[in-house]
C-alpha cells in the first residue's frame, strides 16, 4: 500500500511539473534532497524505497524560476491519512461485490460502441485507469498478457478513462494496452463509486460484480483467478 501512496502522490506531482513548464521551454527540473543536494530523476524511486514509499515533490516559490523540484518525506500523520482514504475508495468498491453492475453506453477510441447489456453471456472485466497514473502504467503489462489467456468470445476487456479520445491516443503512442479503450467515462466511474485508480472488476455472464480490487500486489494471479471462477 505504501508504494501506491508514493506513486499516487508523484502522478499529482508529474501533472503539476507539467502545468507549470512552458511548451518550448529547454528548462530541465532538477530535484533537491532535504540536505540541499541533488539528485537526478532516475534516483527518485530509490530515495522512496528508503523512506518507505512516504515520499512527495514540491515546488518553493523562490527555486521555482531555477525548476528546482524538493523531495519531501511525508509525516506518519499524512501517510495515515492517505492510506485511510484508500482504504475507504477499496471498501466503497468492494462493496459492490454481488450486485448487478450498472448499464453503460460508451464508445471507445475506434469508434465502436459498447454495452454492457449487450455483454450479457460473457465474463466482462473493467479496469478503471488515467493516463498519468503511475500505478496503472506499473500493472499494464501484466494486464496485456492476461487478454492473451481468453477467447474474445468468452472474456471480454474494456478500459475506462476519463481522459478524452484524443489524450488516450497520444499515450498509447509510447504504451500498448491491450483492453478496448472507452475515454470520457468520468459519469461511469461514478456510477461505479471509483474514487482510487487503478481499480479491476469482474462481471458474470449474468451481468453480477463478482470481484473489485482498486489495486494488487499480484493481479497477474488474483485477476485470472476471479475470471476462471465465472467461466
């Protein structure tokens, strides 16, 4: 849980560095440590590991001209605090476990549209994502390569972003997702309470959440694991 809460804290971060250099601009953010020296990029995620994943980047107003970027270690306090939010977003999803999945109507980046009425007869699975989302990137692969056990027929994958069509494009420029791609489903992931990204669901043939996780140390395992069930 750790490493999610460093990650989720260091996509804000990414997004704010984004917000804040000009496009154009040949400035390079470079990263201060505590002690006042600096590290490269790369370091970062050693430099989480050592503090146990309590970890932030912040922008002092008067380094910001430079792009110096501070590492912040985060208090117990503030740890607490965000694993407590997540356990509340896990347990709000969990609770969704055997009740009929709401209806949706989306079209994904190829244009076609989907249903999931339609999808009644076949195990579906949702993946919740955004295309800034460290965490979700970290399980991506392992998420290809589960596609690859089913038939279309028996199984099918959609991916829901609330990014629009034209950032999922750009993105999957540098990344490859395997699942059907649906963007702009901001209304949906309300209607499925998802407040914590990634998050998994598996639906039964008979369009009933058999399984939530908002993230897994091993989803390679847990994820086949709940689609053999409902085969």
């Amino acid at each position: 849980m750790k490493t999610y809460l460093f990650i989720a804290v260091l996509s804000i971060c990414s997004m704010v560095i984004k917000a804040q250099t000009k496009p154009g601009s040949t400035q390079t953010p470079t990263y201060m440590m505590p002690d006042g020296t600096f590290i490269s990029k790369d370091k970062i995620d050693s430099v989480s590991k050592a503090w146990n994943g309590a970890l932030t980047l912040e922008y002092e107003e008067k380094d910001k001209a430079q792009g110096i970027l501070h590492l912040v270690k985060l208090s117990d306090a503030v740890m607490k605090q965000i694993a407590d939010q997540n356990a509340k977003a896990d347990s709000v999803v969990k609770a969704m476990v055997n009740k009929p999945a709401p209806d949706f109507n989306l079209t994904d980046i190829h244009g076609k549209k989907w249903s999931l009425l339609e999808l009644r007869g076949k195990v579906v699975v949702l993946n919740f994502w955004y295309t800034s989302c460290p965490p979700c990137l970290e399980e991506m692969p392992d998420l290809n390569e589960i596609t690859k056990l089913y038939k279309p027929d028996q199984v099918v994958f959609l991916a829901l972003t609330f990014n629009d069509a034209s950032k999922v494009q750009t993105f999957l420029k540098t990344h490859e997702f395997a699942y059907n791609i649906l963007p702009n489903s901001k209304t949906v992931d309300q209607q499925y309470k998802v407040s914590g990204w990634p998050t998994s669901l598996v639906i039964n043939k008979e369009g009933i959440i058999k399984f939530a996780i908002n993230i897994s140390s091993d989803i390679k395992h847990d994820l086949p694991a709940a689609i053999d069930a409902n085969l």
